[in-house]
C-alpha cells in the first residue's frame, strides 16, 4: 500500500469514464475489494474475455441476434426469424452488466458497434435491414440450412 501513498489520486477505468478518489479521503470498502492486489504480480484471477464469449457463443449457435430489449431493429431481425420458424440465440446487451464491453467485442469482429448484429453459421449478416431483406430474398432460410446441412453433416 506504500505505492498508494505516492499517488495523490487513485482513478479506476470503468469503461470510459474514469472515477477518482483522493487518496487522503481513503477509498470506499467496494472500491478496494474489486481492487484486489493492484500490485501484486499474482496472475491467478480470471479475466473476463468479451471477444472470447462472443466467439464461443457464434460459433455452438446456428443463429445468434445481439441485440438490445427495445431496439426496433433488433425486433426486425427476431421477426424475420420468426416468420421463417428458425429458433435462434439471443443476447440483450442492455440486460447484461457488460454489454458495452460485448458491444466492443462486436465491433472488433465486424466493424460495427450497433446492434442488432446477426450471425448464421459463424458469419455476421448485418443487422435488422439486413436481415429481413434476406428473408424477403428467400436467402434467410437458405442460410440457417446450410448451418444445419454443416452441422449435421459432421
């Protein structure tokens, strides 16, 4: 804790914003706890791995739909795999305490941050224009069998 003494300032990153407390204020009980050992060399906690959920999560579902509870968009994408009767995996980001961080995953993968972002067979469509317009085409269910002809057929 002598590191601690030199800062003035201790400040936390959560996402973009940084919150500082002054050291001479001491930090509060949660603060210190989620800290843990800020300076130890000890590796044994896990990290959590955004990039590696979203990518274990596209590749056990046929169909994956990140998406947001009231996204109009993210609804397009749901009903356009309703009409087709296609089950389908879905994350709500705005449900879950790191959706920003799966956000940026997201866009690590495809370049884009919005959702919906909808996968079939490990591959992103686009989102909710994107992908009623493929239902529209007839190419939607096309798609979702190819996945099911890969799976199956293995």
């Amino acid at each position: 804790m002598r590191q601690l003494a030199i800062l003035r300032k201790v400040c936390l990153l959560r996402f973009s914003k940084a919150t500082c407390y002054p050291v001479s204020e001491g930090l509060p009980t949660s603060l210190v706890s989620r800290m843990g050992n800020l300076f130890s060399n000890s590796t044994d906690t896990p990290q959590f791995d955004a990039l590696k959920m979203v990518e274990d999560t596209i590749s056990q579902n046929c169909v994956v739909i990140y998406s947001r509870t009231t996204c109009p968009y993210c609804t397009m994408a749901k009903n356009a795999f309703n009409s087709i009767n296609v089950n389908y995996k879905t994350v709500e980001l705005d449900e879950m305490d790191n959706g920003r961080q799966f956000q940026d995953a997201l866009y690590q993968l495809t370049g884009e941050r919005t959702v919906p972002r909808v996968f079939v067979n490990g591959t992103c469509i686009g989102g909710g224009t994107e992908t009623q317009k493929l239902n529209q085409e007839g190419k939607l269910l096309e798609l979702v069998q190819q996945c099911n002809i890969t799976t199956n057929g293995s």
